[in-house]
C-alpha cells in the first residue's frame, strides 16, 4: 500500500543534518569562560576604612587569577606624596596580591592598583582608607 522511495543523496543529507545538530549541541554546552576583569572582592584595610593603627601590608584579593609580574599599586599619603609598592615574593595564592608598607603616618591614603587578569583584561582602581581617626585625615 505504501511505497517507500529514496531521494537522491539521503544518506548525505541525513549525515549532514546530523552533524549540524551535533556541532549545536557541542556549542550550546561547551562553558563559556567567565569574564574576570579583575574585580576586587575583598581588601585590607578595606575600601573607605578607617584603621586605628597603620597596617604593616596591603592585602588585594581579587575574582581572578592574576599575571602578578605585570600587577602594580602605588600608594598616595596625607601631603599627596607617592610610592610604588613592591610586591612580596610570598603571597602564593593566584588571585591575591601582598603589599608590606612603609610606617604610615596619621592621614588619608590612596592604594591605586593596575592588574592584568588572566582573561587578558587589564583593570585598575583605587581602595582609600585613613589611618587614625577621620578627624585627623583632614
């Protein structure tokens, strides 16, 4: 009653058909990386903090790992002086960076830090803080 018929080329076409659906289905669930632009998630002393004691190191943990050799934080003191920041050679944790500091004087303090994130993105950024109380930062 029914007859079946071959179109010409079916068995290539079937394959091709498939390999598209194949190639799909690998795109849609293959993960994407994700975007790590290095944001900062947490530092010492924090963001607008005030600190009774001058720190002895600045601590900057970020979303990502990081290409630390071409990392850099310089910090700006209460007379608008500046200072690079040399790295410590210890800090092993891929998306933190270590800075000792010299003895801080009362005042306000600006880190500002320039990274390279392992997505190839370079970010930069300030953390303020103040050492002493914030009366004495003015």
């Amino acid at each position: 009653m029914f007859r079946s018929f071959r179109m010409a080329g079916q068995p290539r076409a079937r394959i091709g058909l498939l390999s598209v659906i194949a190639l799909i289905a690998t795109a849609l669930a293959r993960p994407e990386p994700s975007p790590a632009h290095g944001i900062v998630l947490d530092s010492t002393p924090k963001h607008q903090e005030t600190v009774p004691v001058a720190p002895k190191q600045l601590v900057i943990r970020f979303n990502s790992r990081l290409e630390k050799q071409l990392c850099s934080v310089t910090l700006a003191g209460p007379q608008q002086e500046s200072v690079r920041l040399v790295r410590q050679d210890a800090d092993s944790r891929p998306d933190t960076l270590i800075y000792p500091l010299p003895a801080l004087k009362a005042g306000a303090y600006r880190a500002k830090w320039k990274v390279l994130a392992a997505d190839g993105h370079v970010t930069e950024g300030m953390i303020q803080f103040t050492v002493g109380s914030a009366a004495s930062a003015r």
